[in-house]
C-alpha cells in the first residue's frame, strides 16, 4: 500500500536563504542614482494613507487595513522595494507572504519589473529578489532547508487514496463510499488547523497548560490574559523529543485524549477506536512513505523550531522582515510559525481586510487581526488603506452601506476616487433560476455583440452548482468562458468527447476509431495500450462480420495479457458504464430521432457516482463523478438547445455534434485566450476584479444565525466589490435542486440590506442635483 502513494513535486525554485546569494552592496551601488530615481517615482504616486504605511519603522510591528480596491499589492512592492534600495537592507532578509500563488507571481513579477527595467540583463540575473510565495510554500521551503526532507508532498487525491486503502485493509470495511472518504480526510485536517495538537502534543509540549487554550479560542478579545504565551512559543520546554522529525514510529496521534475522540470520530461519521485506528495508520503510512501533506508544512516547522533554537537563530538571523498578506484568512498556526520565526523584534506588516474574511471555515480565525495589538511583543503601528481605486462612486457607497451592517467588525468607509457614472448598478428578480441564468448569458451575449470584451464580465456564484448551471447557460449561447473553481470545469471536453464517441458507436457498433478516441478520452489509459486495444479488436473483427467493439473489448479472452492493471480497468468501464448505456439503447429502440431529457437522465442514472461504494478503482470513481456532472451540466444545454424546432427533430447524433460545436465555442478562444467570461465562486474570486459583475442566484443563499451569518455578510460584501463600472444583482424565487426540481427559495436579507442603501443613494443624488 505505501508504494501506492503518489508524490507531486511542489515548487521547482529554492528558497534564497543562503549567503551566496545574498545581493552584493556593490551591485546596488553601481545602480544606486537610477535606482533611486525610479523609487522616488514609484513612491510619489503613492496616495497619503499608502505613504504613511513607508514612513512607520522597517524595525517595529505593522497593522495595515486595506479597504478593497485600496492598492495592498501596491503597498507590499513598494515595501519591499524601499527596504532594498532606499533603507539598503539585504533583499534576501526580506519575505512576502501572500495567499495565493497568483498574488505571489503578480509581486514577484512586479519587483522583477522594477530592477530588469534599470540593471543590464546580466546584472539582473546576478540579482536575488526577496522571498515571495505562499506559507505553506514558505513552510515547505524551510523544512527542505533545515530538515532535509524528501522533495514531496501528498498530493489531496492521494492521501485520500490512501485513506480509503486504510478502510478497507486495517479498518475491514466491506464498502466505503468515496463521501465517507473525503469527510474523514477533513476531519483528520481539523486535527492540525484547529491547533488541538496541543492536546495531541502531551508527550511532546509541556507546555500546553498554557497554550491549551487556543484550541477552544472563539473570542481572542477575552483571554487577553493568556495571549503572552505565544511570545514565549519558540521557549516552550520538553519532556519529549523525537528521534528525528521523519520518525515513522512518530507518537504524535497515539496520545489522542478521549475528548478528542470523542469530537472528532463524531465528525467522521466513526468510533473512536475506528478513528484513533484510522489516524494512526495514515500517519504511520505517510511517514514511513517519507511523504507529508499540506498540514506538515506549517506543523512541522514550529515543533522543529522550537525543539532546536540553534537552528531557530540562525534562521531568525536570515529572515528578519515580513509582510503578510490577506492576514484576515491566517489561522494560528500559520500566525504562530510567523511569530516564532519573526521573534520578539516582531518586524511584520500585516495587511488585511477582516470585512473580506472568506476561509473561517478552513479554520482561519480574522480575530487574530483584528486584535492584533494585544499579541505583538512590543508596540504597534497601525495604518489604513481607504482609497478605493477600482469602483465607480455609487459602488463605493454601497460597499460602504454593507460595512457598515458588520456587528462584530470594526469598518473603516472606503473614499471614492473615481466619479459617478451611469448605469452602474441594477437588480433583477426571476420567477425561477432557470429564466435568471438564461437572460444573464443573453444579456452578455447581447453585450458582446456590441463590442464589450468578454474578458471584462464576471458571474459570481456562491455555490459550485450554480456554477454548473452557469455552463449551461454559457455553451448554449456559445460563449467563451474560463471557470475559477480549482481550474476544473464541470463539463470537462474529455467527457463529452466520450460521450459523443459513445454514441457514434451505437450507431455504428463495429466503429473501431471511434473506440479508440472513446479512450483517449479517459485518463489512466496509455498510447501504446490504446493502440494494442486498437490492433486486438480490428484483428477479431475481421475474423467475423457479428462481433462489435462491445463484445470484443468485454471479454478478457481476446487479449493477451488481461490481468494487467490498464486493461482491468478496461473492463471496469465496460462493465459499469459502457455496457450499461448500450443495454439501455437496445431495451429503449432508439431511433436517435429527437434525443430527450428522459434517456439522458437515464444514462446519468447508470453513471452515477452514488452507490458505487464497493468499487474496487479509485480511479474510477473520480473519473464518473467527473461524467456524471458533465452530462448533468449537459441535459441543461440540451434543454435550453432544444428550445429550437430545428435543433430538435435533428438525429441523436447531429445533436450530439451541435451540443459539441457549442461546447467548442465556448471554451476555445484560440483568436483571443483571455477574451472569456469568467465563472467563479465568491472565493476564487478573492483579489481579482472586472469591469462587470453579475452576481447570481443571491436567493440560494441561506445565512445563519451569529458568526456564520457574518461569515455571509463577508461573502456577499467581497462579491460586491469586485465590480469595477457596473454591478448586477441577480435572484429568483425557485432555483434548480440537484435533483432537478425547482424549490422555494429564501430571501436574501443582504440584498434587501443593499437595495435599502441604493434608495437612499438615488434620495440622496435627487437631492443633490436639486
């Protein structure tokens, strides 16, 4: 089962801590005046609030709150740049720490700008550049460094690939379906980044008396008492040390208090001997493997640390002056390996937004924040950012208006620099979200049509399903569309190109290219195997005119080596989905007349994910989870395609091609690649923006009550300021289940909040011009 484990490669570039790569004062010196230049340039367009962050002491603890559209990357190069050219501090010291990869190339690339656009090429390769990246980048790299661990991680698919092994294999279960699998792996992640390893760490911390506390930490504000106890982290002492940090025999969750157990089995839908048994398995597995997880990146490095201050020196000495971006969505962890690094001098900017707050739910705690004076050693320098650059100023006002709702936030309102503008805002209510969606992509259409770039519009959803529905409506308007939702979109064309060779092959059931293309479009086959698959089933077919593709790629008889594993998994799609939809069009006669809902429900029934628990591939299941969504993504288009007399009395297989053509137009954008609508979620859109903004099926969206309705509130107030020029709010009375019934819908309170604060901006306007 260890062999089993697969291994991705994380970031190729090392981290720059050695010193020779540190960036000679020579170098600076022979560009000092054009480099200086260029930073007084830079530096004068800063506006007031953003200069006033440059003027606090590089030495001393930083509190920014940077509104939205305020310029925190701005802020965060000019930093970096100031300390490098103006205060002369080495650019190695330096390290940014953002929450993206994204957000990490655009400083990386910005600070490279600067230097390449002055120094000669050959000096700007000589050049080391401060330390951007992620923090569990930032995690990883220092383990690397001080560890020496294997270049590797875990890859999430397969640690939980692995959990589920350990199902089977050490818990005995019979079956267990993939839902069972994903929750349990949550469940062990919580375990790290709700910080109850201090509980785990009994043998290890013994100093959890005091630090005991931050596992039951809901209001940061009311233990200000206990708070000094993550200045003394790194000086905690211990009454165990392990071997080394790769110990496969490590203890770490053999110390599981009943508590825990208790909670967290709960969670994971087991016992708590089923889950201690699960835990310990899959970190003894990993460990031995050499292999760790996201988790491991943040985790490791504090004890690692604390259990060696030579090494925590010498690393203090290396990294001394941090900024940390979007410092809203840390969790204490990721704030405590920080901390820890960054020692009693504290030379840290934070920079954040707690009204944007969007990852409480991965365990990020915005309080941290928010009250930040109450942890830092020594005294802190706050600072705002309240220019708001990117919107309109009826947009700004209206953002504002929502600040202002926040119970437990404390909000600073945004000043408008941009003028007002017509047509800025509008709001639109639907019978159903079917009609809502449908009339959003022809009205983007229509836009398009007249000259408006399709790059410049955003959908904004709050669900992953509406997301789905939103494809729907973009392929059957044939409009081009990138999706933002872990850059995988529901109707992958690897599907539907499977589904399309599929039914060629219906009709014509001795189609052998048709087969071939059919996998090509599955992942986990090779070349050399496809074409022997090809060769075998041609060899047969001209030994009898009765035998089909069906028959020959079925029966393990006709090659030569069934027992191995790609031809296994051959078999496993021909007998969970392949068969079946041929069974189904030999009971039902097609006649390929008229395609409708009913039989491509019926084939997403065969390929539904659901029940497929005692499945033995893995693999598999991911891959029909993948064809199921694409072909409910695709009854939608057809639907909507069908609409059309023409379109619907065209043969099965004219459809088909029809419904791929849109699909081609609408996710090939070979004349322009970046002229595409984007679809994404209220967090992926997190620091991006665009000119327009829908936001859609707003009635979907069912708050709760105390922290998690302002948890809401942070996400509807994120999605409303993403819009540069105009904003559209979009809702409906019934939405579309996952069953495919519409359902009653709640009202939205936030956008009734809204609309309340755009009255009275038309009020106000009225009587302005008046």
């Amino acid at each position: 089962m260890e062999d089993g484990i697969k291994e991705i490669s994380l970031l190729d570039d090392d981290f720059g801590l050695e010193s020779s790569t540190i960036l000679g004062i020579s170098l600076l010196d022979a560009y000092s005046e054009p480099l200086q230049k260029a930073l007084n340039l830079f530096l004068d367009s800063l506006d007031e609030w953003q200069s006033n962050i440059l003027l606090f002491d590089n030495e001393s603890p930083v509190k920014c709150t940077a509104n939205a559209g305020s310029g925190k990357t701005r802020i965060l190069v000019a930093r970096a740049l100031k300390m490098i050219v103006q205060d002369r501090i080495s650019a190695s010291e330096i390290v940014l720490i953002t929450f993206t990869n994204k957000a990490a190339r655009e400083i990386r690339e910005r600070v490279e700008k600067f230097f390449s656009d002055i120094m000669t090429p050959e000096d700007f390769q000589k050049l080391t550049l401060p330390n951007v990246s992620t923090i569990h980048s930032f995690g990883f790299r220092l383990l690397l460094r001080d560890i020496a661990l294997r270049r590797s991680i875990l890859s999430e698919y397969s640690s939980q690939k692995l959990l589920r092994s350990i199902f089977l294999e050490y818990l005995e279960f019979e079956r267990v379906e993939m839902k069972d699998v994903v929750r349990a792996h949550k469940v062990i992640q919580a375990l790290y980044a709700n910080n109850e390893m201090h509980h785990i760490c009994t043998p290890i911390l013994s100093n959890t008396g005091e630090l005991s506390f931050i596992a039951d930490w809901s209001d940061i504000s009311q233990r200000a008492d206990l708070l000094p106890a993550w200045r003394n982290l790194e000086k905690s002492s211990f009454t165990y040390l392990m071997r080394n940090i790769e110990d496969p025999n490590w203890q770490i969750v053999f110390h599981l208090n009943e508590s825990i157990l208790e909670h967290y089995s709960a969670e994971a839908g087991l016992t708590p001997k089923e889950f201690q048994r699960l835990v310990r398995e899959f970190f003894r597995i990993k460990y031995t493997a050499g292999t760790f997880d996201f988790a491991d990146m943040l985790y490791f490095p504090v004890l690692y640390f604390s259990q060696h201050p030579e090494k925590l020196v010498t690393t203090r000495a290396m990294l001394k002056y941090f900024s940390v971006d979007e410092a809203q969505d840390i969790d204490i962890i990721q704030y405590a390996l920080v901390q820890l690094i960054a020692g009693d001098a504290s030379r840290v900017l934070y920079v954040g937004d707690t009204k944007q707050t969007l990852f409480r739910w991965r365990n990020a705690v915005p309080e941290i924040l928010e009250n930040l004076e109450k942890l830092t050693p020594v005294p802190l320098l706050e600072g705002n950012l309240l220019a708001n650059y990117r919107s309109t100023k009826q947009l700004v006002i209206l953002s504002n208006h929502i600040a202002s709702s926040f119970q437990f936030i404390r909000a600073e309102p945004s000043e408008p620099i941009r003028e007002l503008a017509s047509k800025t805002f509008s709001h639109m209510g639907f019978e159903d979200s079917y009609s809502e969606i449908r009339h959003v992509a022809k009205e983007i259409r229509a836009a398009g049509a007249n000259g408006t770039p399709y790059k410049d519009v955003a959908i904004i959803a709050r669900t992953n399903k509406s997301l789905s529905d939103l494809e729907a409506a973009m392929i059957s308007e044939r409009i081009p569309y990138i999706l933002k939702y872990d850059n995988r979109s529901a109707v992958r064309q690897s599907t539907f190109r499977f589904l399309y060779c599929l039914y060629s092959i219906l009709l014509n059931p001795r189609d052998v290219v048709a087969f071939s293309e059919m996998l090509w479009s599955i992942k986990g086959f090779g070349g050399k195997f496809i074409e022997s698959v090809q060769r075998e089933i041609l060899y047969k077919l001209s030994d009898s005119k009765t035998f089909t593709v069906f028959e020959i790629s079925s029966s393990p008889d006709v090659f030569d080596s069934p027992r191995s594993k790609q031809y296994q998994t051959l078999y496993a799609w021909m007998d969970r989905v392949i068969l079946p939809i041929v069974k189904l069009y030999r009971e039902n006669d097609f006649t390929f007349q008229g395609m409708n809902y009913e039989i491509m429900a019926k084939v997403r029934e065969q390929c539904s994910f659901e029940g497929d628990a005692d499945y033995k591939s893995f693999h598999l299941q991911f891959e029909l989870q993948q064809l199921w969504k694409s072909i409910q993504t695709l009854e939608n288009v057809y639907i909507v395609m069908a609409e059309d007399t023409e379109f619907y009395y065209k043969s099965n297989l004219e459809q088909f091609e029809e419904l791929y053509q849109a699909l081609l137009l609408s996710q090939d954008t070979s004349d322009d690649k970046e002229n595409a609508v984007t679809l994404s979620t209220i967090h992926a859109a997190k620091g991006r923006e665009w000119n327009t903004v829908y936001g859609v099926q707003l009635n979907r969206l069912v708050p709760f009550g105390g922290e998690e309705f302002e948890d809401e509130r942070c996400a509807f107030y994120v999605m409303c300021t993403r819009a540069k020029d105009r904003l559209v709010l979009t809702g409906s009375r019934r939405a579309l289940t996952y069953a495919g019934q519409l359902r009653a819908t709640f009202p939205n309170p936030f956008l009734d909040e809204y609309l309340v604060g755009v009255e009275k901006l038309r009020a106000d306007l009225i009587s302005n011009s008046a």
